[in-house]
C-alpha cells in the first residue's frame, strides 16, 4: 500500500512537470511563431512605466526567445530625453539589439544584459541643477533599483554631452571594439569644455562604463585645450564632473596664465612650458605628484595640490629648479615672459600690464620654490634662491625672498594688498656684500676690481601695475661701499663712451683705490631725489646730484670730480647721465668746468653725508672711522663746510629707526 501510494505520487509530479515543460515549450513556440510588431505599443508603454520615458519602435521587431536572456532585435529606435531636457531623443538608432533578463524580470528588476546600437546618436546631459538625463527614472535613483544595462556597443556613433554646470558642449565619435582588453572603444572629440575650445583622441574603457558615477573609467586621451596640450593615461571616475581621477599627465603650453583661467585659479604669465607627473584627485583635492619638467629656460621639479573645498581654492606647491633663468620670474612681477620686448615695442623698461585684482582675490596660495644655479650668469651672477609666497584672502607676501648675488647676498619681503580698489606694494630689500668684481663679470679686466658694494631699498606705492606702483612709490633708496679698489676700466661692459670718460678722469689705465662710495635717494611719489652722491678714490672726490623718475622712467644725474691733486681732470666738464631707462645716455658737459663747480656739489653733501653715515651697517669686526668713516672730516677740510652737530644716531642696523627717518621725510 505505502510503495503503491508513492509511485502514485511520483508519477504525479512527473506529470505536472511535463505539463509545467509542455507549457513552456508552447509559450516559448507561441512567442517564436508571434508578430511581434504587433507588440510595440505594449513595448513602448511598459518601457515608459518603467523608466519614465517614451520608447519608440518605428520599423521591425524581432524577438528570439529560445534563452533565458531573449534576444531582441528593433530597428529605428527612439528613446525619449528627460522632460528637462534638449526636445531631442536621447537615444536614436538605426537599429538596437538587447538581451533582457527574465530572472530579474520575475522579481521585478528591469536588466538589459545586452545592448547593441548600430548606427546613432546618443544625448548625455547635466543641467544647472546637476541632474543627469542618463538616470532613466530619478526616483528609483535613491532606492538602488533603475532599469539597468550592463553592456553597451555602438558600431558607428555620436555622442553629445551638454554640461551647463562646467559649460561644456561637445561631441564624441564612438566606435566600440573588442581588440583591447582595456579599451573598448575609440573616440574623437571636438567642442568647448569649461568654455575653452576642445579637440581630443582617445581611447576609453566600456562605453557604458561612461554612466557610472562609482567605477574607475579608463581613459588614454591626447587633447588640446584652448592653446594647451594635455595628454593623460589612467582612470577617472564620473566623466561629467571627475570626481576621481589617478593617471599619468602631461601638459604643454604657451602660458601658465591661460591655462589658470581655463582652471579659475591664478598663475603668473610665464614663457612657454612643458611639465610631466601623476595627477591625483581625490574628492576636492586635485595633486600632481612628482612633476616634471621645464618653464621657459627652467627646469622645474616638485609637488603641486589644489584644494577646492577650502573657503578659496587653495594652491600648495614646493618647486624646485635645478637650473633656473631669471627672465622667467618676471611673471611674478607683472611681466609677461616670452612676450614681446617692451623696451623696443614701447620704450618702457617697468611691467605696465594691469594687476588682475580678481585673480589676487580668487584663490589663496602657499608656494616655495628653491633654486640652486641660475642661467647666464655672465650676465646674472645669481645662485641659491630661496623664495616663500603666501597668498590669503587678497594679501599676498613674499616673504622671504633670498638670492645669493655676485658672492654677497639679497633679502626681499613684500606685501601686496589686493583687498582694496587699487594694489597697495610695500617692498624692503637689503643687499650685503655684493663683490664689484663681480656685479658685471663681462670683462677679464674686472678680476682686478675688489670691493663690495651694499645697500636697502624701502618703497611703499599702490597703482593698477607694477609700473604705475613704482610711479606712486614713497620711501628711500640707499647704497654704500666701504673700500677696495676698482680698475679704470670697470665699466667696460656699460659701453666704450663710459670707458673713454672714466679713463679720461682717472688717467689711463690705472688702478685706483675705492676708499668709498655712498649714494642715498629718497624717493616721493616716484621720483628718486638725491640726497648724498659720493665716490672717494686715492685721487679724486666725485660728488652727483639730481633725480631719478620712476613715474617717467627718465635719468637726470650729474656727476661733478674734484681731484685731491692738481690734474688735467680740473679742467674737465661734469658728467652728466640723462635720456630713459631704455636708452641712458652719458656725456661729457663741456662748456663747464668741473673744478669751479666740484666745491660746490661736494659742499652741499656735508650735512646729508653726516646724516647718514651713521646708519651704514659696515659689518662686525670692521673699523666704523675708516675709510667711510673720516669721508666727512675729508669733505670738511677740502670744501671748508662743516657738518651741523647731529643727535645720537640710530644704531647700527636698526631698520626701525630708518624707516621712521624715512617716514618724516
């Protein structure tokens, strides 16, 4: 009975099966053998149910349903934009083949396993709100169940992509392929990315890779943008906006300054470059590591990072220059390196471009840059450069700048205030043992120079250009040297007039001993006035006057000798140094005789001269009397003037005391 009622039961369930399979076997020939033309409305408006937008099928429709992924085929396909956007399609195909998973269909997932488009066009846009017209039902976006495609080909494709958020329009050809395990498809680009023009060819992972915000895209692009060149290998995450990126960069370029618009961040003008490294970014930081690579006549090296979740973008950077040309920081001082010569095209030597105040105020930055040698030094005796940049809230300081100088050295700070209408500069420059004979290291003659030469420039103006700021500039400008000896030939490299006349002076070629030197300007409203001009030599006292313009940029300067001994150089004219910094010109006033009017100049450099000897910072373990020191009581006794009693002087070095004597000027 219970074997009986068993195999009853068996025979049961293999019969319901069999049914279960018949069914099967005559729904699945039914579907075969069914129009299914018949059946794109329903198609269409399951579609739209499901995901929102309107599925159109205008021409014939297949289905191979013997699989559970059945197959089907459409041709002249449509799939509606989202209703925000472009009254264009989304998708337009001559012809689409897909797979659809019945498993996931039975539980209420729509997955397209496959998907196959021959010839069309493909719609990606981001509006000004940042929604994205490829999440087909937004709504479902947030609950991890839209309709969904895993693979997507397209034999011979144009893709569109429209982002107001970053203003960019442009259009892709596609040509997918299976040759590269890496690189499923094949692109070339042309339009306008964050409002810059825009070529590209690359190469980039599977092509619908390109709609996920979460996975790792590869890409392996040559591009051009605006005037750059970019070249980049690696992966990015969500094309639209990068919000990931990891690869190896190039970049290439005529100015630095272009390509820091095209990013909204502010670089100076540089000449033409061409840099290499990793480019990272992660979340809101964007870091080229390890770059390389050359600015101008420089090479450069180091890290770079922008932080753009900051209350201002941030930039941090540590370049390096193994070799560095000087031309090249003149962006740093609102030049335009690589640009035309302003001196030929305008007669201006000073930077007179406007100071992008905006720019000032768009990004905070804090830069060090260190360089060990400097090009052309026959020219520029320069090494050691070690500079600080800080740029915050519209205040940029630099501070300290140090460059090693002609065996001596120079230290800079500077203030730049872009908080106001119009750029406030504050600058206080020293210079300490800066060796004659090697300031202009153009002529072997010059070995035979010794001596070195010192001084501190303090200029305070504001204007919309460094040219106008130097124009406006208030403060003092000093210089001093406290013995050596120069060669009457020193100044063989400022041209063969100069050397004429200071042989002239000193007579032939003779060495003549530098006891000292000693000039100080005070400088209102750009105009450089002399208030001391002296040069003590064994034979002869030179003493100058006149002005400088910094507004003009004009010379107007006398030099008058008055030798210690009877000379021919008695019955020679004063010199006059005159014309523009672009082109000075140095004479000879031969209708004056410079012994009648020497006395004169130098007994008017008395006071001043007291005044301000005091302050000369000549270095420990050096004698304050001599030779600058007894340069009075030599003035004194030659011109019968003496000098008013003075206050105590300020101490040696305290630049608070210079300036508050500055400021009382």
């Amino acid at each position: 009975m219970a074997t009986s009622a068993k195999s009853r039961a068996a025979r049961w369930t293999l019969g319901v099966l069999l049914g279960l399979v018949a069914l099967v076997l005559a729904l699945v020939t039914a579907a075969a053998l069914f129009d299914w033309n018949k059946a794109r409305g329903w198609i269409g408006n399951k579609v739209k149910e499901r995901t929102g937008r309107e599925l159109v099928i205008g021409g014939d429709l297949k289905v191979h349903p013997f699989s559970f992924h059945p197959r089907i085929h459409a041709e002249q396909v449509t799939l509606a934009n989202a209703e925000w956007g472009e009254k264009r399609p989304m998708i337009d195909a001559d012809t689409i083949d897909f797979s659809i998973s019945l498993p996931a269909l039975i539980v209420g997932r729509v997955v397209f396993p496959q998907v196959a488009l021959g010839e069309a066009s493909v719609l990606m846009q981001r509006d000004k709100e940042g929604r994205r017209n490829w999440v087909l039902k937004p709504d479902e976006e947030k609950t991890g169940e839209p309709a969904r495609i895993e693979n997507l080909a397209i034999n011979k494709g144009e893709v569109t992509i429209k982002d107001v958020m970053t203003d960019t329009s442009v259009k892709v050809s596609v040509q997918t392929t299976t040759a590269d395990a890496t690189y499923g498809v094949n692109l070339g680009a042309q339009g306008k990315v964050k409002g810059y023009n825009f070529k590209a060819d690359a190469k980039g992972g599977a092509l619908l890779s390109l709609m996920n915000t979460s996975a790792a895209y590869p890409v392996k692009v040559n591009a051009t943008v605006g005037e750059g060149a970019v070249g980049f290998e690696g992966t990015v995450t969500e094309v639209a906006s990068l919000s990931a990126v990891d690869g190896q960069f190039t970049l290439a370029g005529k100015n630095l300054a272009t390509l820091g618009e095209a990013l909204k961040l502010s670089f100076p003008h540089t000449a033409p470059y061409k840099l290499a490294g990793r480019l990272q970014r992660e979340g809101d930081v964007w870091r080229l590591n390890a770059f390389k690579g050359t600015v101008g006549r420089s090479d450069l090296s180091g890290d770079f990072k922008v932080d753009l979740g900051a209350r201002r973008p941030t930039i941090l950077a540590q370049p390096h220059s193994a070799l560095l040309d000087i031309a090249d920081l003149g962006g740093f001082v609102g030049g335009n390196p690589g640009g035309p010569d302003r001196a030929k095209t305008t007669g201006k030597v000073l930077p007179d471009e406007p100071i992008n105040l905006e720019k000032l105020r768009r990004v905070d930055a804090h830069v060090t840059l260190k360089a060990t040698k400097f090009r052309d030094r026959d020219k520029y005796p320069l090494d050691n450069l070690d500079a600080k940049l800080d740029l915050e809230d519209g205040l940029l300081k630099f501070e300290p700048v140090r460059f090693g100088v002609a065996g001596g050295n120079l230290n800079t700070r500077i203030a730049v205030n872009a908080r106001e209408t119009k750029v406030v500069v504050d600058t206080d420059t020293s210079f300490r043992n800066l060796h004659i004979n090697k300031l202009i290291p153009s002529t072997k003659l010059l070995d035979q120079s010794l001596g070195a030469l010192n001084g501190r420039v303090q200029l305070k103006g504001g204007g919309s250009s460094t040219a106008a700021v130097l124009g406006s500039s208030n403060g003092q400008v000093s210089f001093y040297s406290a013995g050596g000896q120069i060669s009457s030939l020193v100044l063989e490299a400022a041209g063969a007039d100069v050397v004429g006349l200071v042989k002239f002076w000193v007579g032939g070629d003779q060495q003549a001993e530098l006891r000292c030197a000693v000039a100080s300007f005070n400088v209102q409203d750009g105009l450089m006035q002399s208030e001391v001009f002296v040069v003590d030599t064994d034979n002869t006292l030179f003493g100058g006057k006149g002005s400088i313009s910094l507004k003009d940029e004009r010379l107007d300067l006398t030099v008058t000798p008055l030798p210690k001994h009877v000379s021919p150089v008695a019955l020679r004219g004063p010199l006059h140094v005159r014309g523009t910094f672009a082109k000075p010109a140095v004479g000879i006033d031969t209708a004056t005789v410079a012994a009648k009017v020497g006395a004169a100049v130098l007994a008017g450099l008395v006071n001043p001269l007291a005044a301000i000897l005091p302050l000369i910072e000549t270095g420990p373990g050096k004698d304050k009397a001599a030779p600058c020191g007894d340069l009075v009581q030599n003035l004194e006794a030659m011109t019968g003037v003496h000098a008013e009693p003075r206050k105590k002087p300020a101490q040696v070095g305290d630049a608070a005391s210079a300036r508050e004597r500055v400021a009382k000027r």
